[in-house]
C-alpha cells in the first residue's frame, strides 16, 4: 500500500501546474477587493469552483459580502480537509501612508536574480493561497484519484483585522473573522483546516489573541477659550495617563510569555477635541489599544488587568479613567501530536527537503473561529517566506509572493489531501468516535 500511495503522489504532483498557478494568481490580483467589497472576487471564485466540479455554497454574510465554499465529495469514512482563506485584502495600495506611490492594482510578475516574483495587492496576503489551493486540488482531479474523505476550498469575507468603532461603521470596518464566524456556524466542520496566510511555509500551530479597547479619560469641562485659564485641560494631563500606559505596556509584555513568545501591547490611536470647534477646552481623550495575550489566556483577564489599570491610576493620578473593550478575538493552539500537524512535516519534509519550522505568531488568523468548533486549523501558506531587499511592508510594492515557494507550497497541499483524505477519519481524529 505504500508503494501505491508513493507512486500515486509523484503522478499527482507532476501534474501541479506553475503557470496555471502564475496565471490564477494574476487575475485574483486583478480584481479589487477590499474588506466590504467582496463581491466581485466572490463571483470569481464561485466560478472557478464550479469548473473543477465542486458543489459550491454562495452564502451571503451580509448583502453583496458572500462566502464562497465548494465540496469535492469523497467516497465516504474519509477525514475532511478544508483548505480557507480570505477574499479581502490588508491595504489596496492607494493608501496616502504609503512611500513611493501605489501598489499595482494589475499584478505583474517580474524577474529579479533570475527568479519569478508576482507583484500586487493581495499577492502576499492572501491570493496566492487561493491558487495554490485550486492548482492542488486540480492536479488530484487530473491524476484520477478518488479520496475517501472530502476536501473543502473555502474563500469568504471579511478576515483583515478591522472592526467598527466610534464613527467608523459599515461593511467595510467589519473584518476580523466575520465571514470565517458565519460559515463555519452555517455548514458542516470540517476535520482540518489549513489556513495558507502568509507565514513564509513555517507551520503556525498557534498565534495569541487580541482584545482592543477604548481607554478614556473623562469628566472634563467644556468652556470657551477666554474662561478656561485654570480650567483642567484632558489633553494636558494626557502626558501622565500616556506615562502610566507606557508602564504597564512593560509590566504585561513581561508576564505574557508563552513558548518563547511574548504578549505585546500597541498604543494605536488618540482621539480628543474638536478641531473643528478649537475654541472649546475637550471633555475627555480617547487612548485606542491593542492588547495581544496568549493562549491559556482568556480575554476576561485582559479586560480585568485593564480595568484595574484604569482605577489605580484614577485614584493615584486624580483622574476619571475609562475602559471599553470593542473588538474581542480569543487566541488558539492545536497539538503538535494532530496528524494534521504530522502530516504537514512530513509533505514538506518530502517537497522542500528539510522540516518546516514550527512557530507561534502575534497576528490573528481564521483559526480560532474552526478550533471553537473542534476541527484542527493551523496556518501554513506560501508567501512571506523569500523577502526582496530593499522593500518594507510600507512601500508601494510591499506586497509579493516567489514563484518557487508558491510552487513547492502548492505540491505540499496537493500531497497533504491525499493523504488526510485517503484515510478514514476515526483512525485521524480519534477523540470523535462516539
């Protein structure tokens, strides 16, 4: 049987198609999708889907916000494998904040060192990825090969770490998993889940979670200009609250390890006044942060540690400290010892020829929203591996994938559904036997 298995991988991994790959990732450069406007890319993909044969679902999250999933059955008895990833991109490279002008909405690939690097918004996160997963699961169809179990490809909204607050609401500040919590509360859980973000091929068993909160210093008077000498200014006695956040910045970061990886903490935004109204003294200030925490964690403690932050320095400093959670995401971890996570080893072992590095990440992912319905989701994807000299994720071309390591990255895909889902799902997933 394992002869068979071996011979049955090579006829499958021959037919991985780099240009097919190039060509895929080009077009999903091509079509614009910032979070709030999936649309257009949505349709795409519901269209691709169909071509390979697959069953696809169309949900609707929200209007003209969908998820895209599409089912490749297998004969039955078999693990399925889920392969997700999002449709919306971190920056469209219009952004005024970026140097050098703008990222090209039309893609492109160039050769630099002779070797093949694909340009454009979402090549790096994370549109490569949905070409990797449709080149791997055609090259399967293309080889014949008929799976026990049923591999997923699902594409859906809504995942970019943005979240409504204050003004700023509508679709298009509607991020963090809101398409990823929809789908996998309308359709079935899968067994394991890969997540291709970009973590360069390293294999993410695990990242921390983030708690983002309002902190702010209330209570003032609102007096014109020519009465308020005297008057306690909020932005004045900033100085000291910004003090006290610096400090206990240091305090949790130095008790947040886990693994090797420690919690941080981002000062994000300050927000206070009126500049439209400059001859009023401000009411209060807004201090925006974002807390990263490990597992084990949960985001109750956070917002406890925070709050008790907010009386001690109120009672100590003299002031009214405020504090109001508003975009809560819990961290997530699976055990090295899952077969997904063996079976990621052992492919990548087989196509790169050494073992992938094992890592823990600070950003957030479409994990924890599978893992909370007890499937295995880790992330490991093609880009962000290989690095270009010279650019920085604030420059116009911040965003690139090599061809090489999306090729190898795909042929890892293509041999991890056959073998999950040549298996049967209880000798995989034990824990589910009733």
């Amino acid at each position: 049987m394992d002869h068979l298995a071996d011979v049955s991988r090579e006829d499958v991994l021959k037919r991985v198609d780099k240009e097919l790959l190039k060509r895929l990732t080009l077009e999903l450069i091509r079509i614009p999708s910032p979070t709030g406007q999936e649309y257009e890319i949505g349709v795409y993909m519901s269209e691709k889907l169909r071509e390979l044969g697959l069953k696809v679902s169309f949900q609707e999250v929200e209007p003209k916000r969908p998820n895209v999933i599409g089912r490749l059955r297998g004969s039955g008895g078999g693990a399925t494998l889920q392969f997700d990833g999002h449709l919306d991109v971190s920056f469209t490279g219009q952004e005024e904040f970026m140097r050098g002008g703008v990222t090209s909405l039309s893609g492109r690939i160039e050769t630099i060192n002779n070797e093949e690097w694909i340009f454009g918004a979402g090549a790096f996160n994370m549109k490569s990825a949905h070409a990797a997963y449709y080149t791997a699961l055609k090259a399967l169809l293309d080889a014949g090969v008929e799976l026990k179990g049923d591999v997923v490809l699902s594409a859906t909204s809504g995942e970019i770490e943005e979240t409504q607050v204050d003004e700023f609401v509508g679709a298009q500040y509607r991020g963090y998993g809101a398409g990823a919590h929809y789908a996998v509360t309308h359709s079935a859980v899968p067994d394991f889940v890969v997540l291709g973000e970009p973590t360069g091929m390293k294999l993410m068993v695990g990242h921390f979670g983030s708690l983002w909160a309002k902190v702010t210093n209330t209570g003032g008077t609102v007096v014109h200009t020519a009465w308020s000498r005297g008057v306690e200014n909020k932005i004045e006695q900033m100085d000291v609250v910004l003090q006290e956040l610096k400090k206990w910045k240091a305090e949790f970061e130095s008790i947040s390890e886990y693994k090797g990886y420690r919690g941080i903490v981002n000062l994000a935004a300050i927000r206070g006044g009126r500049p439209w109204k400059g001859s009023r003294t401000p009411d209060e200030v807004s201090v925006y942060v974002d807390v990263r925490f490990p597992p084990k964690w949960t985001p109750l403690q956070v917002q406890a540690m925070l709050e008790e932050f907010a009386q001690r320095v109120s009672r100590e400093r003299g002031l009214k400290l405020v504090v109001e959670p508003y975009s809560v995401n819990p961290p997530t971890e699976i055990q090295e010892s899952s077969y997904l996570v063996q079976s990621i080893k052992r492919n990548h072992r087989e196509v790169v020829g050494v073992d992938p590095e094992v890592v823990y990440e600070l950003w957030y992912s479409n994990a924890p929203h599978f893992n909370a319905m007890g499937a295995h989701a880790v992330n490991y994807g093609p880009s962000g591996g290989k690095k270009l000299s010279g650019l920085s994720l604030a420059d116009k071309d911040r965003e690139y994938i090599s061809v090489e390591d999306l090729y190898a990255c795909t042929k890892v895909y293509a041999s991890l559904a056959l073998d999950v889902c040549m298996k049967n799902r209880y000798d995989l997933r034990p824990d589910l036997r009733p």
